[in-house]
C-alpha cells in the first residue's frame, strides 16, 4: 500500500461524516467483521478489564451494551485520525462491494468523500468491476489527467513483434506496410493469452508530431501518453474486442487513447494533418468514428438523439416526471430546439441541471429507450445564482459549463470581470484554431453594428486570414454595457465548443438581455445547432423564445400537489402574438396587472370613463385600443 497522508482537518471531517452514516455501512457487513478486517481486533488490547482482547470489548459494549456510539469508536476507541495507513484501509473498506449491496451504495460513498480527498490530493480511484457488476475504488493519488474517472486502467501490456517480453498474456501490435503520403501509422492488433492468439484487427495510431507511429512508438506501454490517439479500421476491430472482453473492452479503449468513443480526445487531434491525411483517410473510418459507440451497443442509428427522460425534483414524492425529447434532423422542420416554460421553483432548471449528471452516472434507468450519447453538452448559464450540478469527468459526457461560476475542489466563487474576459480571449483561440472565426464574424453581426465589428478584426498576413484584433476589442469591452458583453461571452464560448450532435442545455437566456438582444441570440442558436447537426434544451421565462418554437417542442411545467406534469401548450406558439403567448402560457391572465389595479382604484374613487381618459392623456398621446375597451369594460362593470 502506498503511504499517503492527509491533514487533521480533512480526517475529523471524513470520520465525523462516516460517523453519521451507520445504517449505510452495516446494511450488509457485520460491525465486528467490519473493524476486524481493518485493525486486526484480536491483537489489540482491551479497555474494559474482563477482556484480554479488543474484539471482546467492542462485542460488549457496540453490540450488546450499545454504550458506544460509532463517533466514540471511529475518533476515540480506535483513534483512526492518528494513523493515515488505518484510515486508509478504513476508506477503502467502507466503499468497498463487500459493504455494498449495489452501485448505488457505492456511488453514495464515492460522491460522498470523493471532494473531500481532492482537497489531500487524493482521490477514488477506479480499479475495476468484480463479478457482481460492483465497482472497485481504492485510494489513490488525485490523477488531474484522467478524463475518464469512470474507467479502470488498462492493465494488460501492449508489446510490439520485435521486444522480448515476459508477459502471459499481452497485446500484440505489428506495424503494416500501409504508407498515408510517407506516415505509415497503420497496425494488427492480436491478444496473446496462454500461447493462444486472437485476432483483433486493424487501427491506425497517429501523434501530433506527425511522424510515422510505427517508428516512433518503441516501447511497450498499458496507456498511450496524451500525444497520440487512435482509431480501429473496422467496426470489427471493436466488436472482437468487446467480445473477449465483455465491459473491460472500454478500458483497453481507453488505454488506446481511442477517438471513436472518447469524443474528449477527438477533439484534442482533429485539426493535425494526419487527423484527415491518415486515421479518417477514407469514408468507412470517418463514418466509423461518428458511429462505432452507437452501434456496438445497438443503438437505431436514424434515430440517435431522441429519448425520454425521468425527471424527480427535490421537492417532489411522486414517481417523477417523464418528459419526451424528439430529437431530430431529418424531417423538413427538424426538430432541434426544445423550450421548458414553468413558474418558478417549478423545477426547470434543476432539470436541466441535472439531465446531463444523470448521463455522466450512467443512471441509464432513466432514460428510454437508452442513454443518449452526445459528442458533448454545453451548459450555459450566466445567472450568478444557478445551482448547476457539473458532472465529474466521465467516459460518458463530454460536459463543459460555460457561466459565471469556478469551482476548485469544494471552493466555489463568481468569476470577475477580468476573468470573465480572460476566458473569452482563451475561447477565441480556440475559434480561430478550429477555422469558424468567419462563423464567429457573422454570428456577432447579428448584434454588433457591422462598422463595429470591423474594427475588431484584422488580417493575419502569415497564415492569410482573419484574426481578432486585441487591442481593439479590449477597447470595446471597457464600454459594454452587462448584456452587450454576456451575449459576447456566450456566442463566443459555444461556437468554440461546439461539435457535431452536441446538447446545448440553457438556463434562462433572457438574463441581463434586452428583448432584442434575446431575439438576436435565438436566432444564433437556431444558426448554430443547425450548421453544427446539434440540439438545444432552453429553460425559460421568454414568451419571445417561446414565439420561435413550434409547439409541439414546448412543455409548460407545473407543480400540482408536488406532482410535476408536463404539457404542449393549448395554442401554436410558432409566430404568436407576443400579448397571447404571455397570457394563455404564462399565465397572465390569472394575475391583475399593476394598470388593471390602478384603474379599479380609479373607478372605486367614483370617477367617470371620461374623466379617466382625462386623466391618463397626456402629451397628446393618444390612448391604445385595448386599453380604451378594457376601462369601458370595467366602468360597466361597476354598475352590474
């Protein structure tokens, strides 16, 4: 075991929570064997004199006097915050599947006391799944570059046909002749196990230095470092591979450092040369990198996104609510955008909070027919009170948030201005490196006067093209007002992030933005989710967002007795009056407007129609139609 330390705080912070949870840890395991296996009891003194050893003493009084109270065990009796290395068996005990009945328990643990570890630099590590399905967590140093924490490592050797090796079984990888214009990157891939080959297939490995891998890869590894990927040449390859090893296939994935099911790797090669000119060289790999994780899971591939979703609130007792999401792209109005309309409090946001979590725990009961398997979500909220959940990395999400708030380990804080806008230089970077700052020129047209934003680009003489002009935009910002700056910040971090069949998930857009700045912004949402073959989930208040969207992708959800429901409004949102669409879905009409109030004040003081048209006229600005017709109505009224 390897020798690891944590501070006294973090420890009477561990005990004290374990200390709460008695019924969670000796649901399956039996206290006594449980602190046997840890401390050895029978070679530990006893504290009461009629017993020679501690496992007597804990028998009487834990179990059959009950004069101990698990705090007074774990902090005095057996002082666990003095010694690391009984702690740490301590820990590894308590999420281990011996103590566990399901995943779920084990999860409770992981979530529990995982942040807490971070803050030691430790954390729980996957080491594998055991026979029941049940993960397997030891402790382990806080691995900041492990993007699939979900995963256990590989841990059979990939060795090449020329090294002398003295492994029983092992990964054969033998280079092929194949040249992709002078990098030769292509090889077999056979499993040796007790003197018995197996065919694996074909896969091409390509670095970012473009060399050819075939030389450059001399040694034999479990993981391949960070500057190469791969990707099989069939969809067999990943299907022999799955076969031998049932679930462990992912793993030996992951040691591979493959683009098919890791689309977090994808991401990081797709603008090197051997990216296009190698591992995606023909159309059967390219389709095999959008499609090799769908369909080795039997997944409908005409109809990939759309699923139905299980949603609980906090609030709520009942079974939850299931709510449908019809993602598609090919009928003629494809269907890519969702609204979610409800009071407050209602839940919207927790939904969609908690929708990509869900994914990244692979919760698959919650999904039907299965989980959908985006290439990424981007959160987007930029309220300074969102309560986010931002899911662990995770080879089931490729997450990334984009608001105002920073998280590190159990610390969180509002980003500032200065911050705010370092952010956006990082993510214009990233524009500029994947080639869409013309669709960034364009998309900011949308809100910035067209001589404005010319002043803000310039042209790159050496690479020949358009670049931001720093000094210019830095200027601007000084001058923007909240909105002119978040829609900025927001156009600017989703195109820089987002990748074909991306979610979009966005919490209340209309904040700090004025009506047509929230109609500019939707329509760059639509532009961008149908350039990018992407969708969009939108929780908000906005009849104008709203008015945009067809119906049938609206759901108006309402609490009834801490019983959720969701419904498609009564009317055709798409194109609705803006007045129709705020009274009939927002509810208006059930609640009196300020001017309905004054005018009752009014009436009830005896003054006549005319009297407070009078009164209301002024600057010779005449009165509104609706306005005339309801006071009429009311002054009529007060006669019936």
């Amino acid at each position: 075991m390897k020798n690891f330390q944590l501070k006294r705080n973090i420890k009477l912070e561990i005990l004290r929570l374990l200390a709460k949870q008695e019924i969670k840890i000796f649901k399956k395991i039996d206290p006594i064997v449980f602190f046997d296996e840890i401390l050895d009891l029978k070679n530990l003194p006893s504290t009461d004199p009629r017993y020679k050893d501690a496992r007597r003493d804990l028998i009487q009084h834990y179990i059959n006097n009950n004069d101990w109270e698990l705090d007074f065990i774990l902090l005095e009796r057996f002082n666990f915050i003095d010694s690391d290395e009984i702690l740490i068996r301590l820990l590894n005990k308590v999420i281990s599947p011996e103590v566990n009945e399901t995943d779920d328990d084990i999860k409770f643990f992981y979530h529990t006391l995982n942040p807490i570890l971070k803050n030691d630099l430790l954390e729980y590590r996957l080491k594998g799944i055991d026979d029941n399905s049940l993960s397997i967590f030891e402790i382990d140093e806080l691995d900041e570059d492990n993007k699939f924490k979900d995963l256990a490592d590989n841990k059979i050797p990939f060795v090449f046909s020329n090294i002398k090796h003295a492994h029983n079984s092992y990964f054969l990888l033998s280079p092929t002749t194949w040249d992709d214009y002078g990098n030769k990157n292509e090889f077999f891939l056979y499993y040796v196990a007790n003197n018995m080959r197996k065919d694996i297939g074909k896969l091409k490995i390509i670095s970012k230095q473009s060399n050819s891998t075939t030389k450059e890869i001399v040694d034999s590894f479990y993981t391949l470092s960070n500057e190469f990927c791969s990707l099989g040449q069939t969809f067999d390859f990943y299907k022999n591979l799955k076969n031998i090893f049932q679930q462990n296939y992912l793993s030996i994935l992951k040691g591979l450092n493959d683009i098919a099911f890791f689309p977090q790797i994808c991401e990081e090669f797709e603008n090197f040369s051997d990216f296009k000119n190698s591992i995606i060289r023909f159309d059967e790999q390219e389709q095999l990198l959008r499609q090799a994780r769908y369909r080795i899971d039997n997944y409908d591939l005409s109809n990939l996104y759309s699923f139905e979703y299980n949603f609980k609130p906090m609030y709520s007792d009942d079974e939850g609510l299931r709510i449908g999401f019809n993602f598609n792209d090919s009928s003629i109005l494809p269907n890519r955008i969702y609204a979610l309309i409800g009071n407050n409090g209602v839940g919207k946001t927790q939904l969609v909070s908690k929708l990509p979590f869900d994914i990244a725990n692979g919760n698959f009961e919650l999904f039907a027919p299965k989980i959908p398997l985006f290439s990424k979500v981007i959160a987007v909220s930029y309220s300074a009170f969102d309560k986010f959940v931002i899911p662990e990395s995770s080879s089931k999400i490729n997450y990334i948030y984009c608001g105002l708030r920073h998280s590190k380990g159990n610390s969180e804080s509002i980003l500032s201005e200065s911050e705010l806008n370092a952010r956006f230089f990082l993510s214009i970077v990233k524009v500029q490196k994947n080639k869409r700052f013309d669709s960034w020129i364009e998309i900011i047209k949308n809100f910035f006067p067209k001589e404005l934003v010319e002043v803000w680009v310039e042209w790159d003489p050496t690479l020949f093209e358009q670049r931001l002009n720093i000094v210019e935009i830095n200027k601007a910002l000084k001058t923007f007002s909240s909105g002119q700056a978040i829609f900025l910040y927001i156009l600017t971090e989703i195109l820089a992030n987002i990748r074909y069949d991306s979610l979009i998930i966005f919490d209340e857009p209309e904040t700090h933005l004025h009506p047509n700045a929230i109609s500019q912004l939707i329509n760059s949402i639509h532009l961008l989710v149908k350039k990018f073959q992407s969708f969009c989930i939108i929780a908000t208040h906005s009849p104008i967002i709203v008015q945009g969207i067809l119906s049938k992708n609206v759901y108006v959800i309402r609490n009834e007795n801490n019983i959720l429901n969701a419904k498609h409004p009564a009317i055709e949102t798409f194109g609705e009056n803006l007045t129709k669409i705020t009274e009939d879905i927002f509810g208006s009409r059930a609640t009196d407007s300020q001017f309905k109030k004054e005018l009752q004040i009014l009436i009830n003081k005896g003054y006549s129609f005319e009297e407070i048209i009078h009164l209301l006229r002024v600057n010779d600005i005449p009165l509104s139609l609706n306005l005339t017709v309801l006071l009429k109505s009311m002054v009529s009224n007060r006669y019936d």
